[in-house]
C-alpha cells in the first residue's frame, strides 16, 4: 500500500469549491513565465518521469510505444506535446493521467511513486487530482449535461448541495447552463467539449490532461476551447495538451516533441 501523505501529500478529500482568482497552494510558478526549479525553495515537481517504457504486446506483436521518456512538469505550466502519429503522445497522457503503468521506469507524481500502483489506488488518486478532455469528448450518453458534469463529484462523495452548487458554477462558465437538461447527442461538438471540459474542472484538479482537445472541432469551437484551457491555466490550473497543430501549441509555455516513443526537444516560448 502506498503511502500517499509522504513526501507530499496529496489531497484526497472533497475538493474546494472552485476559486479560479486565487492560484492553488502549489502553485509557486507565474503561470506565464515558468521559471527553473533551482530558483524555487524544495518546489514540489507535479510531475517526474524517469526513464518510462511502455511496451504494448498483442498477438505476437511487440509495440515500443515509449522508450525512456524523462519529464519534469511544474504546478502552474502549460505544456503541449508534440509529435507524428504513433509516437507515443496518447500513451504518455495515459501514463500521467493515471490510466495505465509504464513497463518500465518510475513516475512520481507529488513526490509519491505512482507508476507500480494498481488500478484501485490510481483511480483513488485520480479523482480531484485530474481531470481529462479527450478528442471525442467521452460524453456520457444516457446522462444530461448536468449529470455528466455532476459525475466525477458523486465519485468524490460530495455533499449534494455543494455539488448542485459546484455544477452549475461551471455550466455558468461554460456557458451551456441553457442545455443543461440535453443530452450529449443534441449538443454540437463544440458545445459538447465545453460540458466535457465542465466536467473535467468540477472537482478542482491540479491537472488537465487534454488529448486533441481541438481535433474534431471546427476553429471558431478549437479557439474557444483553447480560450477555456488558457483560462483555467491562468486560474491556477496546470494543463498537459497533447496537439497536433502548431497553432494549439502556441498557447502552451512549452512544447516537448516526441519521436519514436521519445522526448526528442523541448521549446520554452519566451
Ligand atoms: N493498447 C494498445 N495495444 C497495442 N498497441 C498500442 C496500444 N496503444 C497504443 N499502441 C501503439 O503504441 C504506439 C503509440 O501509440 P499512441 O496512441 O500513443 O500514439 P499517438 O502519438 O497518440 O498517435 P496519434 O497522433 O495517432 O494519436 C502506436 O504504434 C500504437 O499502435
Ligand atoms: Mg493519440
């Protein structure tokens, strides 16, 4: 059993009602000028990989689909991973948000060793620590807007009217309070990766994890998306985007380009 209160303990519980205006206690980077850890007094790495392999054997075939990733992500940044298809992106995203094991190699998250964990204790970790936006939005059909949104509190045993409460705040600023008793299949894509970026925030995660956020929107929805996410980041948020247009990039701080199932360069825009 790991024991999650050392080094750095990781928060649990309920989660805060949301306060965007003020950054999370972690963060110590100005989220638009990420500085070097050196210059922070023991700065808490939000997230530390070390050498991960991810080895994907089916019907006799061996897949390499990372092959010694080693990255340091700081509370507060917002990073874009880069890279052709196949490389690895999806896989690392799914490693760091918590979804699957590395083959080999260490993933602390926090300070904590998570990448030998099993499934029961990732996804004790994962609730209120991430959130995830995927490509295909990953709605839940047979539920409302508002029941979608409502999910990931109900995981967290939130109080019913603190949930009632946190939902909407987040309908509000996503502004689909109007669809709020739709289902999924009446929505647009746009207005669907809204409630599924709703849902992603509710519970007040450290981090985002976003695959293709924009891929299956048009520019005016993928603007308004990535206008979201630059928000969130602004309020505190650490977003990790995995994207395959160099305009989505450009509203990360750095872009960690992977090839080949490796980190081949990093870009810091200035
Ligand atoms: N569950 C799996 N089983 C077997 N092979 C897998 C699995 N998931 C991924 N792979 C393989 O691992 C490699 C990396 O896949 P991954 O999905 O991470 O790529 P990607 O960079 O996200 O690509 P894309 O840009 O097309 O989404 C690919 O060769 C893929 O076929
Ligand atoms: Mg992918």
């Amino acid at each position: 059993m790991h024991n999650l209160s050392t080094p750095q303990p990781l928060n649990l519980s309920t989660p805060q009602p949301l306060n965007l205006s003020t950054p999370q206690p972690l963060n110590l980077l100005n989220p638009s000028t990420p500085q070097p850890s050196s210059t922070l007094i023991n700065p808490p790495i939000m997230i530390k990989t070390s050498n991960l392999h991810k080895l994907f054997t089916t019907d006799e075939v061996e897949t390499t689909a990372l092959n010694g990733v080693s990255i340091e992500i700081q509370p507060g940044e917002f990073v874009a991973m880069m890279g052709p298809s196949g490389c690895g992106k999806s896989t690392l995203l799914n490693i760091l948000g918590l979804l699957d094991n590395p083959t080999e190699g260490e993933y602390h998250f926090f300070g904590t060793e998570v990448g030998k964990m099993n499934e029961r204790n990732r996804a004790n970790l994962r609730k209120g620590n991430i959130g995830f936006v995927f490509q295909s939005f990953n709605l839940i059909d047979e539920l409302t807007v508002y029941e979608n949104v409502e999910l990931p509190l109900l995981y967290l045993k939130t109080p019913a009217s603190e949930r009632k409460k946190l939902v909407e705040a987040q309908l509000d600023r996503m502004n689909i309070m109007h669809r709020r008793n739709h289902f999924p299949q009446q929505l647009s894509g746009g207005q669907q990766q809204r409630v599924a970026i709703a849902r992603a925030v509710v519970a007040n995660p450290k981090v985002i994890l976003a695959d293709e956020p924009t891929g299956n929107l048009d520019s005016t929805n993928g603007l308004e998306v990535m206008n979201l996410l630059t928000q969130l980041n602004q309020g505190g948020t650490t977003i990790v985007m995995v994207t395959h247009s160099p305009h989505d990039a450009g509203f990360a701080h750095r872009i960690i380009n992977l090839f080949d199932g490796k980190v081949v360069t990093e870009n810091f825009h200035v």
